[in-house]
C-alpha cells in the first residue's frame, strides 16, 4: 500500500507542478504569437497549452484508478485513463487541423512577421523549463514504474523540441517572409502526428492487445517451473485494466492426474503469477490429448 500510496503521490505532484509551468508557458507563447500575429507561435502556445490537458487527464487516471472495484466494474476502473486520453488525442488532432489551414492562409497572403530579440530569448528560456519538467517526469517515472508518468513527461519534451526548433526559425526567417507559414505547417505535422499515435496506441489498448511474445515466454517460464508434470501451455489471455491484469491461460497435465492434483496445480500457478507478476490468473487444466490409433 505504500507503494502505491506514493506513485500516486508522485503523479499529482508531477500533474500539478505540470499545470502550473504551463499556464505560464502557453500564456506567455499566446501572448507572443497574437503580438506579432504568428501563426508558428500561437501553433505552438496550443502545443502547450494540451500539455495541461495532458496532466489533467494523468492527475484522473490516477484518482480512477486508486478507486477500489464496485458491482458496476468487478475489475477496477483502470480504462477510465485510457478513454480520456482518447479523447484528449481527438481533440489535438481537431487543433492540428485548425493551424494547418491557418498556416497556409499565411503563406498565400506573402506577409512577413518581425520578432524582436525579446522573442527568441522567451522562447529559448521556455524551451528550457520544459525540458527541466520533462527531466522531473522521467525520474519519477523510472522510480515509481509508471508510464503515465512517463508519456507526460514526453510531451513535455516534445514540447521542449518544438520550441528551441521554432527559435531557431525566427532567427534565419528574417530574410524569408515564408519562414513563419511553414514553421507553423511543420509544427502542426508534428501535432497530427502525436495525436494520431496517441489514439492509435490508446485504442488498441482499450480494444484488448494480446501478449506480447516476451510476456508469453515470461508467463511459460512461471508456469514449467512451478510444476515438471506441465507439459503445455496455451490460450493465454491478457485483459488489462490499466495496473490491474487478468490472465487466463489453458495447461496441459498427464492424462493419470487426479481432479484434486490438478486443482492444486492451477492454485500452484495462479499463486505464482500473483507473487511474480502482479496479476491475476485464471487457470484451466486439461489432460494430455490421447493418440489416435491408425
């Protein structure tokens, strides 16, 4: 429970100390891009700005999840996170769209934008603070084991690269009046194609994902090693519910075991992926096929 306890804690604290740095960041970018009407800037303020979306969904995913199962979910409340950030990636992508028209409006009417030194100093300056973040969210995530944790920190790093990459482009777009337009088109790209990952990654998980070949070979090894008499394992299901993972899986025994030898290998089996992985399991006993006569 402790554990627990403190990965929670870990992912407020990283969501709201999230929040806070990007209110500043996305409002101080928006400021700048609606100063000097560029399309590139404010593109990337929304960058920012769903990055407190982003943490808002990682602060509920984690409060779901830490609710115990109820009659209505016997299995945990774990997808909530995953429906949410579905959600969040649909409207990133509506977002992408948005910038993407408006980044080719720019370039048709030909006008330049003008930045002041002020501009790139900010940006650098944000660009770095994003990365000091991201830096804070990989450490809590390598210490608590948590992806959530790990995929905020990511956007913040994405983020970070957006930003020093658009710096760089107000500084060699003086002397191009197209530079402001196509930084706003490659930034936009570059959000479609987060949030088409994200839905794409997030859907498959929601829709069920089957074991991976590391995880069956993992769950084989657990499963011959309890007991010498298995002679096969197959069917092997995974149902996951964000930390929370059913396995049900079909073993096959000597054709001579005892109903009551067999019961107490699948207890044998469940009892050990509990102790080793976590989850829980499910085991079904079968006896060895018996060879046709020819």
């Amino acid at each position: 429970m402790r554990f627990a306890y403190d990965k929670k804690s870990s992912a407020y604290f990283e969501g709201v100390l999230s929040i806070i740095v990007n209110i500043i960041v996305s409002g101080w970018k928006l400021f700048l891009g609606l100063t000097y009407q560029s399309v590139a800037l404010m593109a990337d303020a929304f960058h920012s700005l769903f990055d407190i979306v982003t943490s808002v969904v990682l602060i509920y995913g984690f409060y779901m999840v830490s609710k115990p199962p109820d009659k209505e979910h016997p299995y945990g409340h774990g997808r909530a996170e995953l429906i949410s950030t579905i959600i969040i990636g649909s409207l990133l992508l509506a977002v992408s769209f948005e910038f993407l028209i408006r980044s080719g409006n720019k370039l048709l009417s030909r006008q330049a934008v003008v930045f002041s030194n002020i501009v790139v100093y900010s940006l650098v300056i944000m660009a770095i603070i994003k990365e000091l973040l991201a830096q804070v969210a990989y450490r809590l995530a390598d210490k608590y084991s948590s992806d959530a944790i790990r995929a905020d920190g990511y956007h913040h790093r994405s983020d970070a690269i957006a930003t020093i990459l658009l710096a760089i482009g107000i500084l060699l777009g003086k002397s191009y009046w197209w530079l402001d337009g196509v930084l706003g088109l490659v930034i936009s790209l570059y959000i479609m194609f987060i949030s088409v990952s994200l839905i794409r990654e997030t859907g498959d998980e929601l829709l069920g994902r089957g074991a991976s070949e590391e995880e069956e070979k993992i769950i084989k090894n657990i499963v011959t090693s309890v007991h010498e008499e298995v002679t096969d394992v197959h069917h092997i299901h995974l149902h996951k519910y964000g930390d929370h993972v059913e396995l049900t899986l079909h073993v096959r025994v000597p054709k001579d075991t005892t109903v009551e030898e067999a019961d107490r290998i699948a207890k044998l089996i469940e009892n050990a992926v509990r102790e080793k992985l976590g989850w829980e399991a499910t085991v079904h006993v079968e006896g060895e096929k018996t060879k046709s006569k020819t």
